[in-house]
C-alpha cells in the first residue's frame, strides 16, 4: 500500500483522517448527531460551542438546534472521560470510559487536591450533598452547586470547587445534563445516563482502541495511548487482540492503523483533495493525535495555539492539511467568515475559494438552524 503512485505523504494521510472523521466524500455521516457522536468515540468538548460545530461539520444538513436538543435529551453527554479534558460521547459508553481512566488521573492531581485541601471524606461529603440537592430541586448549575458547598462548610474558592465537581463526575456520580443557555446544568449520573454498559478492562481498551482507529485512522499507537492516557505497555499487549480487524500504512519509519474501509480509498478513489472545511478549535481533526505535523506543518503551529496558551484557534483545512485560521466577523445578515490564510503567497485558488465559500454558507446556516 506504501509503494507506487499510492505512496503515502502527510497531505495522504490527512485525507483518509477526514474520510475516517466522516468530514468528506462518501464517508459524510447520514445518522443522527447521536450516531455520529458514538461513531467518533469521543469528541473534544472544552470548548460547547467549538463542540457543537465539530458535530455539526460531520452531520449534513444539522442545525445547532438539532445539536442543542441531543445534549437536551440526554442522547450525547458532555464530561471528562479521558485527560481530565472534556469531550461529548455516547452516554451508554461513558461509565466504562472512566472506569478505564479516572484512577491514573485521580493519582496525577492528587498533588493538586492536597494543596486545594480536599481529602477523599470532603468528596464523600460533597457527594452526598450534590445528590440530595439535586434528587430535591433537579439538576443544578455549577455556580448553584458551588453555593450549596460553601454553605456545607466546603469552600469552591481557588480552584477547589471545580475540583470537586470534576472528581464527582470522574466517578460517575454526577453528569453535565441539559442545557441552561449556554452552560450545562449537573445532573445524577445515574438518573441521567439510566443505562450503562459495562466491559472488563481488557475488553474496554480492545473496543476503545478499535474504535479509534476505525474513527481516527490512519494514526499510530502512540497517538491512542496518549489521546486516552492509557498506558502505551498495555495497549501494545491489547492490540494484539484486534490488529487483525485493522489495516497498517507504513509511513515515514512508522506503522499507522486504520479501518479496511477507510484503506480502501486509497484504491477505490480518495476524496478530499479538493475539500475545504472550516473546522472549530480544538477539533479532533487536530487534537485527536500526538503528533500533528503531518496536517500541520510544525512552523505554523504557532499560528494555531499563539504563544502555547492552550487555546487552539479555528482552522482552515484544505486538501487533507492545516492552511490557515478563520472567524466570523459581524451577526445577522452582515456576519461574515473571514480566513487568515498561513502563507499569503499561496492564496486560494478559483475551485478553493468556491469551496470556501460554500464552507462558510454552511457554517452561517447552522449557526441559524
């Protein structure tokens, strides 16, 4: 597959990810916003409203309404799965995901929860009150829940409170539910999420990392490793379990997985080459792997993430790789989507610019929708 006319180059590989990622071509998702959450595994969430685009670009013809009303119902949830790092995912999946996650990153901010001064009895503590305020009045916001702590005697003061919060729903006692505005309520885990399913811990990373790389591919062990922190000697031994459901790309001295019918582009016709996307921050595009130089050429990332401050701006996506920014400038019938292309010298051309437009038409019409 690495030989001949297919031989494989950084703006190859970024194509099959769209194709995995259902952002282009025959792979488009024709499911619900649900569906196409489940399929992605997870999708990174820090950012709601960065969110709900990113499930948008892969739902045609979806609305922030129909977005909206899926976190509404409880169909997609939002909350801390892996990383410490919020992502929406299928509620059925996310108690078997922390179960594989919470404890490794329970040990890494202990440091932290000692220096806040929360012991495990003052989690226990917040627990109990957080679920009997919530069975009494429904689910509660997080500036509600914080004035309840404070009047218990639990200071939310300097990071502690959300602290706590995070800790109760790594451990699946609490949920960010539906929305009020644009900030999600706390919900009971298990009244909201009342159906969950449950893996062994082997079993659970075989279905996570088959999973990934069905919705990620072609990406390389290392990158699942680190996008779940799951240990990368474990994975290596489970893989071996499913290697044999995937398809390798050998590619620049590195074995990259996929599914065989994202391979099969590759012969049958890969799309994309001409696709223009405009993608939110923190897309999974992007942030779904540890090494992202292959969509990304590593004297632009800056460009993306100004000064390492962590907050990824919205990227423009053309042909399988990271060209540019983008933002919407004005509201109404005036807004606008405006690109700052990375290299002046090589603007859009006529079949891209068209692309882009209709790129940006679409985003504007689901901001409406």
């Amino acid at each position: 597959m690495a030989g001949g006319s297919d031989r494989p180059n950084g703006k190859i590989v970024g194509r099959l990810r769209l194709a995995s990622q259902g952002l282009t071509g025959r792979t488009r998702s024709s499911g619900s916003v649900a569906e196409t959450v489940r399929r992605m595994t997870a999708l990174q969430a820090q950012d709601l409203q960065a969110a709900m685009w990113a499930v948008g670009a892969r739902v045609p013809g979806c609305g922030l309404s129909g977005v909206r009303s899926a976190l509404d119902a409880g169909e997609v949830v939002r909350s801390w799965p892996m990383r410490g790092t919020l992502h929406l995912v299928a509620p059925e999946d996310l108690r078997w995901m922390l179960e594989l996650t919470a404890e490794r990153l329970t040990r890494s901010i202990a440091a932290r929860h000692r220096e806040l001064a929360i012991t495990w009895a003052d989690i226990e503590k917040c627990r109990d009150i957080a679920l009997e305020h919530i069975a009494a009045g429904g689910p509660v916001s997080r500036a509600g829940l914080f004035q309840v702590f404070d009047a218990a005697g639990q200071p939310t003061q300097g990071q502690r409170g959300i602290h706590i919060i995070g800790t109760l729903c790594r451990h699946a006692w609490l949920v960010q539910g539906p929305l009020a505005g644009n900030q999600q309520l706390l919900a009971a885990f298990d009244g909201w999420i009342p159906v969950s399913r449950k893996l062994e811990r082997q079993e659970a990373i075989a279905e996570f990392m088959l999973r990934y790389f069905r919705s990620h591919g072609p990406a390389t062990l290392r990158d699942f490793a680190w996008w779940t922190q799951l240990p990368l000697t474990e994975v290596r031994t489970v893989f071996e379990d499913i290697k044999d459901q995937l398809v390798e790309l050998a590619f620049d001295g590195a074995s990259y997985w996929l599914s065989p019918e994202t391979a099969g582009l590759l012969d049958d016709g890969l799309p994309g080459q001409r696709a223009v996307l405009l993608l939110p921050g923190f897309d999974e595009f992007l942030l779904g792997y540890q090494d992202r130089s292959l969509v990304l050429a590593p004297e632009h990332a800056n460009r993306i993430v100004p000064g390492g401050n962590g907050v990824f701006k919205k990227t423009v996506v053309a042909g399988g790789e990271v060209v540019g920014t983008w933002a919407r400038e004005g509201s109404g019938p005036r807004a606008a989507v405006v690109p700052e292309l990375f290299d002046p010298a090589k603007p859009l051309g006529p079949a891209a610019r068209a692309a882009f437009t209709r790129a940006a038409q679409r985003y504007l019409a689901f901001l409406e929708s």
